[in-house]
C-alpha cells in the first residue's frame, strides 16, 4: 500500500519577476539582519529574501523585513522640500537651495541674536553611521551647538550609562553566539519574540539544542515569558531590588567568583554593604517575587558554567534605568560573567542604528568614544578636523528630554529635528505641542512629509529612506553592517549626508573641517580616528563588510576579522583597567497608582509596527494586524471599571486623556493596562516620562492611570479613527 500523494505537488512561490537581487541591511530594529532585496526588469524593487550566509540572520527575516521593499513607493513620502513663514499656514514647494539657504540663514539669525546654544539639534537611531558622522562635525565643528542630542536619550540612555559606570566605557561586550554557550539566561523587560524577532530566533534555535534554562523578569505575560522556564511577574520600576537580593544571596551563600571579583573589580566592599539591607524577605515586599523564587534563581544563575543577562526597554525606561544595567553589571561581575563565551551583561539595542549614534555621531561628546570633558581627545579632533580646539565646549549640553523644556523656558529658540517624531513619542504630547509652537524656527527633515511633528515645521527637508542610500549601521552585537544602495531616493528627496555637506557650505565659520562627499569616504575617515580605540574599525572596508556580512568591533587594521566579545582578558575601560561595582540603594519614585488613578500604566510595542507608524502605518502588509489603538486590560479590571471587550473607553491620567480600544487578556495583572505606543495622539498624551538621573531617559513604562467607560461609542470610534489617520 502507498502512503502520502502519488503525484508530488510542490509548493511554489509566486513569480514576482524578480531578475536581480541586492544586497543591503534592514533598516528597522537593531537585530541587523542582511536582506537581498528583488528588482524586476523595470528596476522596480518588488520582492526581499534573508542572506543565508549571513551569520545574524541565516536567511530568516521577521514581518518588517520582508516588506521592507513596499517603502519605496509608500504614502506620505516627502517629495520636494517645503517652506512657509508661520506654522498652521499652508506649505509652499521650494527648491533645495531655497529651503538650504533659509535654514542656515535662520541657524546664524538665532545663533547671532541669543547665542551659540540656543539653536539644538536633535537627531536619530535611524540614518548610517557614516551620515551621524557628518553630523556630529556640523554640529560640533560648524555650527557649534552644545545643545545637540538624539532620540537614543529616549531608548538606550540608560545602557549607555550604565555600562559606562560600570565598565568605564559604552560597548555591550557579548554577542549572539553567547545563547550557544550559556548555561542560563535571565531576560529582563525585554520582549524578544515580537521586537527582535531574528534574535529570538537563534536564541530558540541555540536552546533546542541545549536546553538552558530561560528566566524572563516582565510584569506582563509575554510571548517570551510564555516560552520561559520561570517567569517573574515583578511590579513595576523595581528591577534594582531584585538584582539587588540575587547579590544578596549570592555573597550570603558564597556562590561568587572570588578570583574574578579581586582581579578585575574595585569597591566590592561598599558594594557588599549595601546589598546586606536586600534580604530576600524584604526584597519580596518591594518587587513582589517571593523570597524562595528570588533564592532559586539566584543560585541557578551563579551556579552556572556561564550565565547571561539582556535586557531592553523594561530596564532602560524607567526612573532607575541606569542602576538597572549597573546592577545587571554587577552581577555579572560578581560571578565572573563578562567576557566569556556564554557570560554577557548583552544590551539588546533598539533602533537600527542606535549602536551607530553613540560611537559616532559626538552627540553625547566626540567622535569614537571620546569625551568632551577629556582635553586629550577635545585637541585630537580638533586636530583631525583642522578647527581650533577651543570652538568645543568642555562639557556635554543638554539632552533631548531637557532640550524640550528649554524651548519652554525660552533658552532655546529654534530647532533641527532629524529622523524622529517626537509629537507621537515623547511623553506629555499636549506639553510638547506647546514647546514646538513656541520655536521661532523649525527644520524638520524626515523621509515622511506626513510626520506629525511636521505641522509645527517652518521647513522640512525631504530625506531619502533605509537603502535608497549607502552606509553602514551598527547592531546590538557591535557589528557594522553594510546598506548597500538599491533603488534612487523617492522624488527630489535627497540622502542626509547630502544634506548635512550642503548645510555645512552655507555656515559661516573663519576654520571648518572638510566635508566629504561619499559615505565610503565619510568611513575612511572614522577609520582613521578608530585606531588604537575600543571601537577600532580600521581593519574594515565596505567591500569586507559585504563579503562578511558585517563585522564586529572592534576589527584592527590587518585583522582578517572582528572581534566577538569585549573586556575577554578582563582589563576594562577606567585608567586602573578595573570594573567598578557601585552600590544602589533604591528609592521609590514613580507616580504610583493611588485611589484616583488606581492603574500602572505600561506602554510598548507589537511585532507588527515600528515606533510611531510613519513607515508601517502605510504598509497594509504590517497595519492590517494592529490598525487600532488598544489597551491590553484583565478582565477582572474591565468588569471592575465597567468597560468591556472590543468597546472604547478612556484612559485618564493627570496629563490628559486618550480614547482606546479595550482587549480583554490575562496578559496582564488586574493592576495594570498596557498600551502600543505606534499610534499619535494615544497613549503619550496621558504618559508621564519621569527622567532618570543619570541618563535622563524618560520612565515610559510607569505611570498612574484610571479607565472610563464611553457612552456614545460612535463619537469614541470616531476619535479612535483620528489616532490611526493613514
Ligand atoms: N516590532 C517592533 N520591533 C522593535 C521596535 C518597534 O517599534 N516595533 N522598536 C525597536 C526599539 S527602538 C526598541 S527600544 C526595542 C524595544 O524592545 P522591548 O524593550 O523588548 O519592547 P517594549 O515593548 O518596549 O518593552 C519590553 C517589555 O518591558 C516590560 N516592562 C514594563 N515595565 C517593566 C518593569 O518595570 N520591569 C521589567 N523587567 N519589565 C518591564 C513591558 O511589559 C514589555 O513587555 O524594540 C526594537 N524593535
Ligand atoms: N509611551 C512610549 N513612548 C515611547 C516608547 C515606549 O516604549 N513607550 N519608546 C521610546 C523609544 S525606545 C524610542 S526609540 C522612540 C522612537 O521615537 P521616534 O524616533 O520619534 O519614532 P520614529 O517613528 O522611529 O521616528 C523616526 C522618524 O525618522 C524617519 N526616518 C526614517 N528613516 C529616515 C532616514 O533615513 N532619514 C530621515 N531624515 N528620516 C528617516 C521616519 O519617517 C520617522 O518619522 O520612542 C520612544 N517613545
Ligand atoms: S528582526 Fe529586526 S533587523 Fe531583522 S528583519 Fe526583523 S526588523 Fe529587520
Ligand atoms: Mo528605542
């Protein structure tokens, strides 16, 4: 007897008609995937596929890689560029010299009238490296605002920071091979199946076949707590007295790595002391994992051969986000865990180029990890560049979430904003609609004219999107990958490396650096100023990059490849080589829920969408999953503040409020709501944002919320509709 279909009837894809494939980097989250992009015989871009032989992807690509291609040609693209004397007056079509000519004419105005720092820039993850470059000697070189940060302050602030107070330096020292070789891996606020789906996907891959054990700290239940061995419900914004006990455990039960911690680390003793007030039993009353799980796992981790810890936004966005990564350091300092294959404090990045802007872009100081505040590498640069060292400032300015109240209080008076939206992103939307009609002047330069901070713009500059240019970006691994040019830029809209060289011409200063015209020359020029660094690049070309498929940091001139792990020989970045452990006492200071407002509101992302949906909002391939502004709430709250499943309520803070869609889950405890963030006029206008200290990224995910129900829905839908209005 045969079994199965006589006659094969293999599955066939469909002819797209594709007849040349190129090669580039996707353009979304910091995963850095390798993608080949189809072109038919028209050189119309109609199809992608993952690189096999790249080594972060192995020919697999997520939702939003594969139609990355649709971009091109979708809608709200910036076109020509456009100006008007006064906002909420109609835009006029200019020409490039024009809208350049008027920019830098009201950069000098500004500057000249209220000084130097009242004109701030404020940039991106989201454009090459070789263009953050560029920028940061415009800014630093030419124009010489001190008041000039990005969005990263939005999202990877906290890493930055704690991994410079605890190692010395910016750099996540491990990469994705460590799931091939730990032993246990602890994730914290971290949702890796929907926001970095390739890397999810090797870290399944690596636990199939060597069954570690995955503990995942997340207030909500997500897809990658579902797939855990233990899952720790932790309430939110107290993560620190969680690593806090597992220290305490670990030094109570002698389960660290004496030897690790006297070679390698400095103040274990203040350290130690202050861990001894984090008991378990007390720990628990705070961060609401009891005492035997907080045990447990504390010693499953220190017993491991090597043990891993990442962490994303949960950890950074919260008013003790830097303490976070520096307790996620500690731990794994204190049991030998940096370094090694397998032992990592692994940063998972955000944005696709996030990496690029803190290496490169001099918007927290210079140029490759250099330091404003360091007079060695002020002269350096200034050399480099051919400028007086004394046109640098001596210390940092401010940063974004302290650029925006400037403007408020008048300090600043006139803007650049550059790949980022923060009409829909930050905190307190009715706040920052206020700060952006206050600027005298604003540029927006964006690949979407439909971006929302666009209706406050007295220009915007159209700019060429992901491939429809060539640089590289660097991804959560410390790999720089290629984006190779695969199609024109849309319209007249031009790349922002033109932009920046064009506005760098029209700058009057008696000295300026030399701006060159191509990206691959922009390189050769980091290139140089690598040498020697932790971020040394000198050993990599554009053509390297391809063959290799990206290269990690640092890879020395002669090397034949990167380098996969940092601080391997355990000598780290402060003068004496040693880590610092740094004691962290916790303070509780978020807005809690109260009788008033009795719900923790927590806010992220779906698979489906990135950030504020100028991109995916318009590809009905992405937005037909999530098309609508919901909140996830238990059903036990639902029936508590009488709304239901499916119907729209409100969401009140002391902010404002917003009109949601409710979706019944157990997703989430019956104290807390969670929200998207894609979509305007939602979930940031009732947010709060409370800055950390030290990093000063905003705490979206905690706040104080109520729900109310809404009689007339069809009114509600009606605004529910405004929210997604592509
Ligand atoms: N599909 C998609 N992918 C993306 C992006 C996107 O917009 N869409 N954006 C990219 C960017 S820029 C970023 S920064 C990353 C973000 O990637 P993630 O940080 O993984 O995503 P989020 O959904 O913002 O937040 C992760 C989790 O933090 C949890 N959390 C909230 N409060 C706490 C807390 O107090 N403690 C702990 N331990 N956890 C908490 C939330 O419940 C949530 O499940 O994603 C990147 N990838
Ligand atoms: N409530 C809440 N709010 C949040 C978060 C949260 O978890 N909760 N997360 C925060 C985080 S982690 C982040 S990273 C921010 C992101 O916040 P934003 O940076 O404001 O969001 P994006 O939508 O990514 O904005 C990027 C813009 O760059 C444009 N763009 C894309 N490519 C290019 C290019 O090559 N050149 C130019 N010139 N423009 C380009 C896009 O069209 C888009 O308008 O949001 C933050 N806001
Ligand atoms: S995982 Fe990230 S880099 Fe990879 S295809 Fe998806 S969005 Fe792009
Ligand atoms: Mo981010």
């Amino acid at each position: 007897m045969l079994f199965g279909r006589s006659k094969k009837n293999p599955v066939k894809l469909a002819d797209k008609g594709a007849v040349e494939w190129k090669y580039t980097t996707c353009g979304y989250c910091s995963t850095g995937c390798s993608i080949e992009v189809g072109l038919n015989k028209d050189g119309k871009a109609v199809s992608a596929r993952g690189v096999g032989d790249a080594d972060v992807n192995r020919g697999k690509l997520c939702i939003k890689g594969i139609f990355e291609y649709e971009l091109f040609e979708s809608g709200g693209r910036g076109r020509v560029p456009l100006l008007r004397e006064r906002i909420h007056e109609p835009f006029r079509e200019a020409g490039w010299d024009e809208a350049l000519d008027r920019t830098a004419a009201e950069i000098q105005r500004i500057q000249a009238q209220y000084g130097r720092d009242a004109f701030s820039i404020v940039s991106t993850g989201q454009i090459m490296t070789e263009e953050f470059y560029t920028l940061g000697k415009l800014a630093r070189g030419v124009i010489g605002t001190n008041n000039y940060d990005g969005n990263t302050t939005l999202c990877m602030a906290s890493a930055v920071s704690g991994y410079k107070r605890s190692f010395g330096s910016d750099g996540p020292p491990g990469c994705y091979e460590d799931f091939e070789h730990t032993d246990c891996l602890l994730a914290i606020g971290s949702n890796l199946p929907e926001q970095h789906p390739i890397i999810y996907w090797r870290m399944r891959e690596a636990r199939e076949k060597r069954h570690f054990p995955l503990i995942v700290v997340d207030p909500r239940v997500t897809m990658l707590a579902q797939n855990a061995d233990m899952h720790l419900p932790i309430s939110p914004g107290t993560d620190v007295v969680l690593l806090n006990s597992l220290a305490y455990v670990i030094l109570e039960e002698g389960l660290q790595d004496e030897d690790y911690i006297r070679a390698h680390t400095t103040d274990f003793d203040a350290f130690k002391a202050t861990v001894q007030d984090y008991d378990p039993l007390t720990a628990s009353k705070i961060c609401g994992i009891d005492e035997d799980t907080i045990r447990n796992v504390a010693r499953v981790y220190a017993r491991a051969n090597a043990a891993m810890t990442i962490w994303t936004m949960g950890i950074n966005q919260s008013t003790h986000g830097s303490d976070g990564v520096v307790a996620i350091n500690n731990l794994n300092l204190i049991t030998g865990n940096i370094g090694k294959p397998g032992g990592s404090s692994l940063s998972i990045t955000g944005q696709c180029n996030a990496m690029g802007t803190r290496e490169w872009s001099s918007c927290s100081g210079l140029p490759g990890y250099r330091a404003l505040e360091k007079a060695q590498d002020r002269k350096e640069v200034a050399e480099f560049w051919g400028i007086d060292e004394d046109f640098f400032p001596e210390k940092r300015g401010m940063f974004m979430t302290d650029i925006l109240p400037a403007i408020e209080t008048g300090q600043i008076k006139g803007l650049w904003l550059i790949a980022t939206n923060p009409m829909t992103s930050m905190p307190n939307t009715a706040r920052i609609r206020k700060t952006l009609e206050k600027l005298e002047f604003l540029v927006v330069q964006d690949a979407y004219a439909d971006v929302e901070t666009n209706e406050y713009s007295h220009v915007f500059l159209p700019a060429a999107v992901w491939a429809e240019k060539e640089g590289v970006f660097t991804n959560t691994e410390r790999r720089v990958n290629l984006i190779r040019n695969v199609m024109p830029p849309f319209g007249e809209s031009k790349p922002d490396l033109w932009i920046f060289n064009e506005m760098a011409k029209r700058i009057e200063r008696d000295k300026k650096p030399g701006f060159p015209e191509t990206a691959e020359q922009a390189f050769e020029e980091m290139k140089q100023l690598s040498k020697g660094r932790l971020l040394d690049i000198s050993g990599m070309s554009y053509d390297k990059l391809e063959q290799q498929r990206g290269l990690q940091w640092p890879c020395r001139d002669g090397d034949a490849t990167g380098a996969k792990r940092l601080y391997t020989d355990g000598v780290f970045q402060y003068p004496d080589g040693k880590a610092k452990l740094i004691p962290l006492p916790f303070v509780d200071n978020n807005e809690r829920p109260d009788d008033e407002y009795p719900l923790w509101l927590n806010s992220g992302r779906v698979v489906e969408h990135f950030h504020t949906r100028t991109r995916t909002g318009k590809l009905g391939n992405q937005n037909k999953f999530s098309p609508t502004p919901y909140m996830e709430m238990n059903p036990d709250a639902a029936a508590a503040f009488g709304v239901e499943h499916g119907q729209y309520a409100r969401l009140v803070s002391r902010r404002g409020d917003a009109v949601v869609m409710v979706q019944c889950t157990q997703r989430v405890p019956r104290d807390m709501i969670f929200v998207p963030f894609h979509y305007h006029e939602c979930v940031n206008r009732v947010s709060l944002g409370l800055l950390d200290p030290h990093s000063r990224q905003p705490a979206y995910k905690q706040c104080a919320v109520r729900v109310e129900p809404i009689e007339d829905q069809q009114a509600a839908a009606a605004i529910n509709l405004a929210a997604r209005a592509y």
